[in-house]
C-alpha cells in the first residue's frame, strides 16, 4: 500500500489522530532510527491525543459557556491586585467539585466574576469533570418551560448529574411573578456567579442557599 492508501484507510477505522501524524512520524522514525514498534506507539499515542481533545472540546460545546476564551490563562489578575490568587487557583484544582461544596463570587460589576466562574468551568473540564453553565434567567427560563410542559422532574434530575453547575448573573434581572417560585432567586443588587455541586433533593438556586463556609470567594473593587 502507497502513504495515501494507509492513510486513507486509517480514516476508514476511524483512527484520525493516525493518520494526520502518519507521514511526519515515519519522516521522524527514519531521521531517528526508530525501532517499529516506537513508530506504531508514537501513532497510537497520537490517536489517544486526538480523541482526548476531541473530548474536551464537546464538553466544552455542551457546556454553554456564555463567552469564548474565559480561561485562567487569559485572566488579568494585575487589573485586580487585591484578588486572592491562592483562593482562585485553589477552586482551579477541582477539590470543591469532589467534595461537594459550593463557590460564590461576590463583588460588583467589572472585577472579572464571570470570567473567573467560566474560567473555573475550563478547568473543571480539563480534569474530566462535565459542567454545565447558565446564566440565572435563561435556567430559570429552562425550569419554566420544563414545568409548563410536564418534564421539570425530568430536567432536574438531569441538571443533578452535572458535577460541576455554574450559574451565572444572579440579581441582574427582575423576575416577573410568575417565575418566582419557593426556590428561585428574586433579583438583588450585583451579579453572583455560583459554581454548584446541585442536588436533587431540595434543589436551590437561592444564592444564600448555596453559600458555603470554606470555597467562597469576595472579588474586589479595583480602585
């Protein structure tokens, strides 16, 4: 078989990763001297490459994140000093999401909330977990549209095995009266990121229902 025909069957077997490196890996196991068996684990560690990020990028999708590159990477931590580093690269680290406790960004408006709580989200993902973001009104929005047509129960389950929920702008929006339910947030003064382990047995929104003692965060003013 010619370099095409292999490479075209590998897109047959669905191993991609294969065969979008095969060429450069042959050129670098005849530079090298590789022995066969490092060219095939070479490949075969290209294809698992590939699908991890393939991975990651549909969580990524599914998650809905409101904007796009909100990273820990990509965070200004020099525009606010007074942030707690430690704290931030603490809730990075997952051990909240693991342990089942709750975050609460407050702050007022600019101090970088929403991103941090996207940011976190990132991270979340790129250590396995699956997230899933909302601002508060479109999942209030969601729980509404889910009780008129009959399947709330079913949504909440479904909201209840994400391990990692992050509701974003709580307080910005007035809610009309028929959104306010027993367990749902009315509006308030500044905008609440909560990152949440939800549960389905007594499932809150309440930002003072999700308060935690240990992974809360206050961003700042920067002046």
């Amino acid at each position: 078989m010619t370099l095409a025909e292999v490479t075209r069957a590998l897109r047959q077997l669905r191993v991609s990763g294969m065969a979008a490196t095969l060429e450069s890996r042959i050129v670098q196991a005849q530079a090298d001297h590789w022995a066969p068996l490092d060219l095939v684990a070479s490949l075969v560690q290209d294809e698992l490459q590939r699908r991890q990020d393939r991975l990651l990028d549909r969580r990524a999708k599914r998650a809905g994140f409101r904007d796009t590159g909100k990273t820990l990477d990509t965070f200004d931590f020099d525009f606010n000093r007074k942030l707690d580093r430690r704290l931030i690269f603490d809730l990075a680290a997952g051990h909240f999401i693991e342990k089942h406790e709750d975050a609460l960004f407050l702050g007022p408006p600019g101090t970088g909330k929403s991103h941090l709580a996207q940011a976190i989200g990132h991270a979340a993902i790129q250590q396995g977990h699956k997230v899933l973001y909302r601002e508060a009104h479109v999942l209030l929005d969601e729980l509404a549209e889910a009780t008129l047509d009959g399947t709330r129960r079913d949504h909440l389950a479904e909201l209840a095995t994400v391990p990692l929920l992050v509701i974003d702008d709580l307080g910005m929006r007035k809610l009309p009266a028929t959104r306010r339910g027993r367990n749902e947030p009315v509006s308030g003064p500044g905008r609440w990121p909560v990152l949440t382990r939800p549960h389905l047995a007594g499932f809150h929104l309440s930002a003072e229902a999700q308060r935690p003692s240990t992974s809360s965060a206050r961003v700042p003013r920067t002046d």
